[in-house]
C-alpha cells in the first residue's frame, strides 16, 4: 500500500512540475509574440499559461467540479 502511496505522490509531483513548465513556455511564447507585434497570438499563449497555472488547481479538487446531468 505504501508504495501505491508513493507513486501516487510521485505522479502528482510530476503532473505539477510538467503543468508549472508549460505555464512557463506559454508565458515566454507570449512575450516572443509580443516582441514581434503579434498581439492576437500572444493573448491566446497567456491564455493557455493561464490554463495550465489553474488546472493544477482544479485536478486537485475534483469534488469541487460541478456534476453534469444528462437525459438519459
């Protein structure tokens, strides 16, 4: 058990580690964006470095998630 522990905790640390690096690339793609006056494209970077510095958040509380009914 203590090893599904572990490795459950080593998954985690890498999920955040690989969501902080994308958050990073996303910001520094922005400012490369910025720097060549493309606006459009540097808005969408910082949006997606955004994302990734909340969907760490957001996997980490998945009770907090609305629940979805269908119809059937």
């Amino acid at each position: 058990m203590s090893n599904m522990m572990r490795d459950s905790q080593i998954m985690a640390q890498t999920k955040d580690e690989n969501l902080c690096y994308m958050s990073d690339m996303a910001l520094e793609l922005a400012q490369m964006a910025d720097d060549s006056g493309l606006a459009t494209l540097a808005y969408l970077f910082r949006m997606a470095a955004l994302e990734a510095s909340t969907a760490n958040s957001v996997l980490a509380e998945p009770d907090d998630l609305p629940r979805q009914m269908t119809s059937h």
